[in-house]
C-alpha cells in the first residue's frame, strides 16, 4: 500500500510539473514558427529551429536598448532595495519599543494596498516633483528606480526583520566591547550573515521588477528608455497580434531571471522559511 501511494505521489508530481511547463513549452516552440504554422498547431514542434524569428524580434524590439534598461532599473533598484531593507529591519528589531513596532506594523500594512489604487495619485504626486522641485521623476529611468524602491521594500523589510530577529545580539555586543561603529558592526558582522534571506529577497525581486509592465509603462513614455516587457508590448497591436515574433521576444524575456534564478535557487526556501517563520 505504502509502495502504490509512493507511485502515485509520483506521477501527481509529474503531472503537476508538466502543467507549470506547458506553457514555457509552448512560448519557446512557437518561438520557431511562422504564422500559419503557428494557427495550424500550436502544441506541434516546429518545422525547423531557425533563429530568423529571434532576430526579427530583436530589431523590432531594439532589444540592446531594452535590456540595458531592464538591466540598469533591475540592478540598481535590488541593490538599493537590499541595503536600505537590511538597516531598516535591523534598527527595527534592535530598538524594540513602540514605535519601532509601529513603523513595522506599517510597512506590513502597505504590502496589503493594491497598486491599481494608487498609480494615478502616485503619477500625479511624481509629476507635481517635477514641476515644482525640478527633480525629473516622471519619464526617466532614476524616478522609475525610486517607485520600484519604494513599492518593494515592504516584503524586504518583512523577511529582513524575521531573520535578523534569529541572530544573537551577543555578536554585536562583543564587536561594540572591541570598538566596531554602529555603521561597522551592521557590515562586518550583521549582512554577511543576511546572505541567504539576501539572495531571497534578491531573487523575488529581481523577478517581480523584471517582469514588471504597469509601472514602467505609466513612467517611461520615451521609445528609447522603454525596458524589455514595454518593447514585447509592440507585437501586440490594436488589430492584429504577432504571436510568433512575441513568442520570441517572451523567451528572450524570460531567459536572463531563469539564469539568475537556476543560480541562487538554493537560497530561496531556507531564506523564505527563515525570515518569515522565525
């Protein structure tokens, strides 16, 4: 009995792993199709695995253009995301009292509010700074950095503060005993033993500011700073779709978060498990 519940664990798995890959399947063999070939079969391979498709896509899309940008928000809106969430969990958990309770529970709170319902005051709130202070938020690739910052920080803070919470205040004590600074005991002793809810909260980040269209498509309107989901955008047109060149613009997408993600998968679940049980 035991041997045929095993057997069928197995095969659900199977299952379920064919289900969550079809649809990558499907992208990257359509990818290869023309258009007639595609609206004959979508779930055959294709005839031939000929990269005239991807290239197409790729001028289309101006795709050095589009991933340098993708490539320049992403980056820069982890590493500023990773930096300030790390200090502002540790303060947080290293002052205690009211209103550090306070200030966490609202961070909380915001990771509960729908973005829909905040984009248009939020453009309205952008363009008014840069009108009035003159500092250029809207339709530049800083301010859409500085959104990401601020939409994303909530969930670090979140698993930043339960696993900071799991490290004994005696290391910090003792560095303070040897002469460390408050700036030299966060970085010599506190982050590098954040690296596996780092690389955790690196990887959910990574992802959703990627694969992220709404936002940049409220903030950049200028062709030249438009990321890689706006450029995929341009296959999809008001009477006629694309599919075979969107198929490869998508695998084009998709492939730089799978390198990155097959690279510090092994972080994720003891990360997530650490910083947001403990």
């Amino acid at each position: 009995m035991r041997k045929l519940f095993g057997y069928s664990k197995e095969i659900l798995l199977v299952l379920l792993a064919i289900v969550f890959l079809s649809p990558i399947y499907i992208i990257f063999v359509n990818s290869f199709k023309d258009r007639q070939e595609l609206y004959d079969n979508a779930l055959s391979l294709p005839s031939s695995f000929s990269l005239q498709y991807y290239m197409e896509a790729m001028e289309k899309m101006n795709f050095l253009s589009a991933i340098a940008n993708s490539l320049y928000v992403t980056i820069l809106s982890v590493i500023i995301i990773v930096v300030l969430s790390s200090m502002t969990a540790w303060m947080l958990v290293r002052t205690g009292g009211k209103w550090s309770t306070i200030i966490f529970m609202t961070f909380i709170a915001t990771m509960l509010i729908p973005f829909q319902t905040l984009m248009m005051p939020l453009m309205q709130f952008m363009s008014s700074i840069t009108s009035n202070l003159n500092i250029p938020m809207y339709n530049t690739r800083e301010g859409l950095i500085f959104m990401n910052v601020g939409f994303h920080a909530s969930l670090s803070v979140f698993l930043y503060h339960g696993f900071i919470k799991s490290i004994p205040i005696t290391l910090e004590e003792a560095a303070t005993i040897d002469g460390a600074s408050k700036f030299g005991v966060f970085w010599r002793i506190i982050f590098p033993m954040l690296k596996p809810i780092t690389a955790t909260v690196m990887i959910l980040n990574v992802i959703s500011i990627w694969n992220d269209f709404l936002l940049p498509s409220l903030t950049l309107i200028d062709v030249d700073l438009r990321t890689i989901p706006l450029s995929t955008f341009y296959f999809f047109g008001e009477f006629s779709i694309q599919w075979n060149l969107a198929m490869a613009g998508l695998t084009l997408t998709i492939i730089p978060v799978i390198i990155f993600y097959a690279l510090a998968q092994k972080h994720i679940i003891k990360g997530i498990g650490e910083g947001a049980v403990k």
